[in-house]
C-alpha cells in the first residue's frame, strides 16, 4: 500500500468512527487500525471493531458502527473528513532514525505529565492519579504508551501524607514512547479532565498554568515541542 491509498483509508476509518467516539477514543483506535489492521483485508473490519467496542455502550452499537464505517470505506474520496494526522507522518519517519521532533514532543509531554502532577494537593494525589489510571483504554492505546503510564501512575505507592510539596509527584519517572503527537495531545487533555473532576476547573487551570510555566522555565529546549500538546 502507497502512502496516499493509506491516508485515504484512513480518512475512512476516521469518518467512519467519528459520530460514535470522543477525540481520545477515536485518536487512539485510529492508530489501533493503522497498527494491526490498515494491511488487512476489508473482512476483518468486525474483528477491529470488536477491538475499540470494549465499553457496554458502544458493544450495544456494534452494528452501526460497523455499517458506519463500511459505509465510508465505499464514498468517493473527496466526501470523506480530512486526514486527523495531516503533516505528522512524514515528520515522524524523518525521525526514525534521529530521535527527532517525536521523542522530543513525547519528552515534552513526560515532563509536562510530571509537573502537573506535583500540582495536584497531596490529599488528592492518590486519588487523581487511580482515577487517570482508570480511565487509560487498555484496549485500543499503543500497549508500550499504556505500559509508560501504568508504571508512572502505579509508582507512587508511598505513604505521601508527610511529604513535602515541593518532592516529586511519584518515585517513578514517567517515559513514554515517541507516539502519534494527537494520542498524547488527546492524554494531556483527559489529564487535565480528571484533575478539574478532582479539585474544581479552576484550580486545575492554574495547575496546567504553573506546569507549563515551570517546564518552559526548566527545559526551554521543549517550548516548542509543549506548545503542540496544548
């Protein structure tokens, strides 16, 4: 398969899936498709679709969105929803044997993630990083990005009720794999979801604030590649 026949069938999977999922959702089974299914024949579609309907909901609207994406398999090109990841592979295989622009937005993400995370009031923490680590879809997230985050999140296991504010929010440094930049985009804004969830929209806004500010002040080499993840 060329290049173009997959963005193509991309824009399909995407314009298919896209009135059933949120953005995080459908980033992430994106990628799910072009991991383990973009080569496959149109048969196994069933197969991919029971893959991302793990939740009780969407096992309900199995069949539609199977109909959905068969449906936009078969439109002409032009109907179909842009590319989502427009501009991103060509820089990403630029990469491959650099340890470019990806590792870069995925190092900015790991000390955005960490800082943020040293924000979050000590009778909270606990409880804000169980309920991140509830809400990671196991299922259809890059294993190796899912496997960064159990680690990070499970890492902090310690009694932290004598701890001061200023150590770190975990004993386990987060690294995560240089991965699609919309799948860490769609983490950060899901982190930021839980974190308003826990201690109120406001004092999470001047949490992800401080965060930034402190990584832009600390690593200033990352600025750019942080800016893409807000």
């Amino acid at each position: 398969m060329n290049n173009q026949e997959l963005v193509d069938k991309r824009r399909a999977v995407y314009t298919g899936l896209k009135p059933f999922l949120p953005r995080e959702d459908l980033m992430a089974a994106l990628h799910h498709w072009e991991t383990h299914y973009a080569e496959r024949p149109r048969f196994t579609l069933q197969r991919f679709i029971s893959d991302i309907c793990q939740d009780e909901s969407l096992r309900e609207r199995r069949s539609a969105i199977l109909l959905s994406l068969v449906q936009a398999m078969n439109m002409p090109v032009h109907s179909l929803l842009p590319d989502p990841l427009a501009g991103q592979h060509p820089q990403r295989r630029d990469d491959a044997g650099t340890g470019g622009s990806a590792a870069s937005v995925a190092a900015a993400f790991s000390a955005l993630m960490e800082a943020l995370s040293s924000r979050v009031p000590l009778p909270q923490r606990h409880s804000f990083r169980l309920d991140l680590l509830a809400s990671i879809n196991r299922d259809t997230w890059p294993p190796a990005l899912v496997n960064a985050m159990q680690r990070w999140l499970g890492g902090d296991n310690r009694d932290r009720r004598n701890a001061s504010p200023d150590e770190t929010a975990s004993g386990t440094a987060l690294s995560v794999p240089a991965v699609p930049e919309a799948l860490l985009q769609a983490l950060v804004n899901r982190t930021y979801v839980v974190l308003a969830e826990r201690i109120g929209p406001v004092s999470a806004d001047r949490a992800l604030a401080d965060a930034v500010a402190q990584v832009r002040d600390t690593q200033p080499e990352l600025d750019k590649h942080l800016s893409q993840l807000l």
